[in-house]
C-alpha cells in the first residue's frame, strides 16, 4: 500500500478544545521563565554555554519571521524523478542518494556544484528517509513496513546487486499464520507507513519511524547482514504518540531522540502541561492543523534497552510543540533541534536535561518561516539550516531555506535567523557530508529538484 496514498494525513486526538498559547507568544529565542542564560558568543561553544532559562512549549502559529534573503550564497538545481525525499552524502562528499518514488537516485558529485543524476535503483513501496551507516558500507532507506538495506560500492559503481535485502516488521506478523483477518490487514496497513531511519553509532542496530503505526521498529541489523533478511531481524517496536516521524541518534550512542505529531493519552510527559488542544476557530488559523489536535512530542529513548527491550525503552517525552517533524543534534550530541512544523518554530533542548531534568529541557524558541520540516547542522554546529517547507500554501509565504545562527539562539539577542536562501518548492530533507566539506543537499519535494548550497557562502554562526 503506498505510504495509504501519500496523503501525509494525521490521526489526530479528539481531546475537548481549549485556548492555546496566542500566535507569536515564543516568536524570539530569547523569550525566558528561567534565571537568564550564561554568557555565550559567536564562536563559542554551546556545550560549555548554556542558558539556565527553561522555556515553555510555543503554541500553533500562523505568524512567519520576517527574513532578509542572503546575498551570495550560491545554490544549483537538478531535476529528478517524482517527489524526492530522504536525502544521504557519502563522508567523502563524492556521491549522493536521494530517495524518489521509483527508487534511489545515486547523484555523483565533480568539480561543480551540480550534482549528476547517474543511475536509479528500483524500490517497492514509497521509499522515505535515509540513513548511511557508520563505516560508510550501506545505506537504508525507509520504505515499507521498514527499510531497504543497499550496499554503497555496488549503488556507487552501478553493480547488479545494490539492494542486499529488506529489513521488515511486516514480516515479523506475517511469519506463521494464515490467511489475515481484516483487522490483521489493517494494522499490517499502518505498519507500511516508514518515514525516517536511523543507525546505531556501532551500526548494528537500524530504527525506522513508522508513521500511522506511531512506533519506532527496531531491528538487528547485523544480524540481517550476517544471517540473511528475515522474520527474526525485527527485534520489536517502540510505542510512541501519533504519527512518529523524525529520529537521531546521539554521538555518543546513548540516546535515540524521536518526534510524534500529536502527543497520546499513553505517554506519560515531563514537566507541566503545554499548551491544549486546538478549538475550531485555533485550527482555522494554523494552517495544516485540526480541530481537536494536540501539540506533539519529542521522545527520549535508551538506545542500548531498545536494543533488547524496545518496549521498555522510553525514558522521558517532553512537549515539542505543534507537529514536530524532524530532529537532529549538534555541538557533539549536547543540543537536540526539532522542527515544530505548525508553530513555524525551530526548537532547542539541552540534551544533559532531556536525561536529568526534561521539563527543563526546552532552551531556546525560534520563529522561523512557514512549515518548516527538515533541518541540518553546518559548519561545525554554529549554524542550523532549516527547510520551511509551506506545505500548505500559507498566505504571502514561500518556500525557502532559513539560516539560524546557535549563538544567537542561545543567548536571545537580536534575530537568531540571519537570513534566507531560496529553495524550490517542499523543501522536505536535507544532507550534508559528515565531514562538513562539500555541498548541503535539499529535496524540493513538490518541484521534483535536488538543491545544492554552497556552505562556504553562509555567514559565520
């Protein structure tokens, strides 16, 4: 069943609508219910300075940044095929992957900034996120009820072969029972819904967000590797709110970070409430949202426990605003960003609060332009760029690319998105090299492009 039909619908709660934070309450990072923050400039490091303010969870939005559009910065577009999405570079920079709806698109990267479509590789299903593992061998694609494992010499050389197997939950239910009942057809339906995959940071284990299921599958992927794909890769699921989308993984392999759309009655969040569920009237006025919907979450999962106990692995969920969709982390795993795609707002949590005191944990609140969905690190972790989407077609806003600088995030002062830089249309997700030499890549979902932007024109974080 392809991804139930693409319609990226929610499932929303029908809690009783009460009135949520006013649009704009949280439009600036520096907004504070803390002691002030600690001293921190451009250049410093984050990990060493942070605030001491705590803040509340921002409400729904229909309220942008005003952005000045960056000068210099050089992008280049390449068509490809329909509706790309997940996005992944090799640690040389040399190759790319853009996940699109026949397949993999392998894009090779030479003396200019242009990418080169090369080849494509089939895959069923609606192929989503992406993920390289550690040692640079393989790459998973979230597709299905899990996710595609490719070998990345064999897709790189264009080799018969690249698709080694598919690690599924899917099969999992299947194995051993007969002809599915309708209620089994159904919940085996939700499972076909991956949107991003993750690794851990010693690639053995893989994690994919299985959106309508609202779970994490997890999986051996070592085992798969070694033993062949099968029944008993799936090691189990992790219960999440409703539609899980976005997952990192922390540096140190601690932690798995994870975001849901809209929280459940089953989660158990730190800390005070955040803002309620969304009148009629407060729904009208975010765009995207529904009447009746709740904020949504970021999850703290013990990676090593959901590695032999994904069911008991949750170790705190905190409020992440209106539809979060994507999380990573910088300055070496001790900032966790999470895009709040209906608060139109870029989150910044203390990753040393998220595991000891996460009704804490929410640092800084930055108003950013409409939708925004995918985010990535750059240079060095004192930039965030982040893809504001516009999904949904807001009034007098477009899609672009909003550049936000940590430091200024972090302390308050002054606008902490530096400016924008033009996308095409749905900016969804984005990739950069690990090492941070080369292009950042972006997959303008709707206008079919793959964008690459020249980090060496960004401005200093």
């Amino acid at each position: 069943m392809a991804r139930l039909g693409r319609l990226r619908g929610r499932l929303v709660t029908t809690a009783a609508a009460a009135a949520c934070v006013a649009a704009g309450l949280l439009s600036c990072a520096g907004c504070s219910s803390g002691a002030g923050s600690a001293a921190l400039t451009r250049g410093s490091s984050p990990s060493q300075s942070l605030p001491t303010r705590a803040l509340p969870s921002p409400g729904c939005s229909d309220q942008t940044a005003g952005r000045p559009r960056l000068s210099g910065v050089r992008v280049a577009m390449t068509a490809v095929r329909d509706g790309p999405f997940g996005m992944a570079v090799t640690s040389d920079g040399r190759w790319g992957f853009v996940a699109v709806g026949a397949g993999v698109e392998v894009l090779r990267f030479d003396r200019s900034l242009v990418p080169v479509p090369v080849r494509t590789i089939p895959l069923p299903g609606s192929p989503g996120g992406e993920a390289i593992t550690p040692d640079g061998r393989y790459l998973l694609v979230a597709d299905g009820a899990g996710a595609a494992v490719l070998s990345v010499a064999r897709a790189e050389a264009g080799t018969p072969g690249a698709v080694l197997g598919t690690l599924s939950a899917a099969a999992a239910a299947r194995a051993g029972h007969g002809p599915a009942t309708p209620r089994q057809e159904q919940a085996a339906a939700l499972l076909e819904t991956a949107v991003e995959v993750a690794v851990s940071p010693d690639g053995r284990f893989a994690f994919v967000s299985l959106e309508y299921a609202s779970q994490v599958a997890v999986f051996n992927l070592a085992r798969a590797l070694a033993d062949g794909f099968g029944a008993a890769d799936d090691v189990g699921r992790i219960p999440l709110g409703e539609s899980v989308a976005g997952l990192a993984v922390s540096p140190d392999g601690r932690w798995l970070y994870a975001t849901s759309e809209v929280s459940s009655p089953a989660q158990h969040l730190a800390g005070p409430a955040g803002p309620t569920a969304l009148s009629a009237r407060q729904a009208a006025g975010c765009p995207g949202t529904y009447p009746g919907e709740g904020p949504g979450t970021l999850t703290v999962i013990s990676l090593g426990r959901a590695e032999t106990d994904p069911a008991g692995s949750v170790t705190a969920t905190v409020d992440a605003g209106f539809q979060p969709v994507r999380v990573v982390t910088s300055a070496g795993g001790a900032l966790v960003w999470v895009t709040a795609r209906a608060s139109d707002d870029l989150l910044c949590f203390s990753a040393a609060r998220l595991a000891a005191s996460p009704a804490r944990a929410l640092l800084a609140v930055v108003r950013v332009g409409a939708a925004p969905v995918g985010l990535a690190a750059v240079r060095g972790g004192s930039l965030i760029v982040v893809a504001d989407s516009d999904r949904f077609g807001s009034r007098g806003e477009t899609p672009d690319l909003d550049v936000v600088s940590v430091a200024d995030a972090l302390t308050g002062r002054g606008a902490a998105v530096l400016g924008r830089v033009p996308s095409g249309l749905f900016p969804r997700d984005m990739a950069a090299p690990p090492g941070g030499d080369g292009p950042l890549l972006v997959s303008n979902n709707a206008s079919n492009q793959v964008e690459a932007v020249d980090l060496a024109g960004l401005p200093r974080g």
